[in-house]
C-alpha cells in the first residue's frame, strides 16, 4: 500500500498509462460510481474495470462506499479520493 503523500512519478505514470484508467478517473471525480456504471460510461470490459479500480484502490486514489439498490442487494461504489484524482490528473495534462 501507498500513503497519499508517497505517490510517486512512477506509479503516477503507471496509473495513466493506459486510456482505461484515465477514463474510470474522469469518470468518478465528481460522483462515485459502480464498476457496471464504469463500464457502460467508459466503454471497457467489467474485467478490465475491476483490475483498473483494484490499483486504484490499492494505491488510495480511490475508495469503496457501500449503498443498497432498488432490489436491495448491497453495492459497492468508487468514490475518488478528490485531492489525488486531481493530482494524478493534472499530472497528466503537464506530462501531455
């Protein structure tokens, strides 16, 4: 595990080196999300989301809220941790 403060260029360049990762970024910065969600609005397979939002959890750039849906199981949502989604994010567009 990363400490928010430890986030390094390394695993800054890792986290976007693929499109997928920067989308599900973009896509949770304002409002947590489900992995189905993030698979319809960024047009990737469910098992690419889940590895995507594994490191993503991994490294603390986002983290995991429950809520219960209108059937009543329980899901897991993706809330970003705003202060380093902006920062991996602005990372990118001065590295671009």
């Amino acid at each position: 595990m990363v400490e928010n403060k430890d986030i390094t260029e390394a695993i800054l360049e890792d986290l976007l080196s693929d499109v997928a990762t920067r989308k599900i970024l973009e896509s949770i910065k304002t409002e947590p999300k489900s992995t189905s969600q993030l698979c319809v609005e960024c047009n990737i397979p469910t098992s690419t989301a889940y590895r995507k939002m594994q490191k993503l959890y991994d490294y603390k750039v986002i983290r995991k809220t429950g809520t219960i849906n209108e059937s009543g199981k329980r899901q897991t949502l993706y809330k970003g941790n705003s202060d380093l989604i902006k920062r991996v994010l602005s990372y990118q567009i001065s590295t671009c």
